[in-house]
C-alpha cells in the first residue's frame, strides 16, 4: 500500500496516478480510468475529474493508493 499525503483539499484523479507513479503520462491516466481499471473506495470509477480526498483508497494495477 502506498501512503499519498495530500497538501490540498483534494486532487484529481489522474493527477494522483501520475504523482503515485503509476502511469507516465495523463493520456495514459485518462485511458485506464476510461477503460474501468482503477477502483476509488472499492468501486469502479469512470469519472477523470473524481477529486480524491483524504481518507480514499484508490486500487490501479495492482497497486492500493491511500490517501492522508
């Protein structure tokens, strides 16, 4: 599990999987949210503006992101 401390009130969703190193680049970020790869709190989520905040768990190739 990787801890993410966030130091705003929130951060999109792509922008975290690229600041987690899980994805290059922002298109690839777009792809695997569009296609149904990443979880957000357990949930498949669809949504590249999801603002993610403290207390998330977001799930991507096999990778659990917690957000603090």
């Amino acid at each position: 599990m990787l801890d993410f401390t966030l130091e705003g009130e929130f951060i999109h969703l792509i922008q975290l999987l690229k600041a987690a190193n899980i994805v290059q680049s922002g298109g690839e970020a777009q792809m695997i949210v569009s296609e149904g790869e990443v979880k957000y709190n357990g949930e498949v989520d669809y949504r590249k503006r999801l603002k993610v905040r403290r207390g998330d768990i977001v799930e991507c190739r096999g990778k659990v992101i917690k957000v603090k």
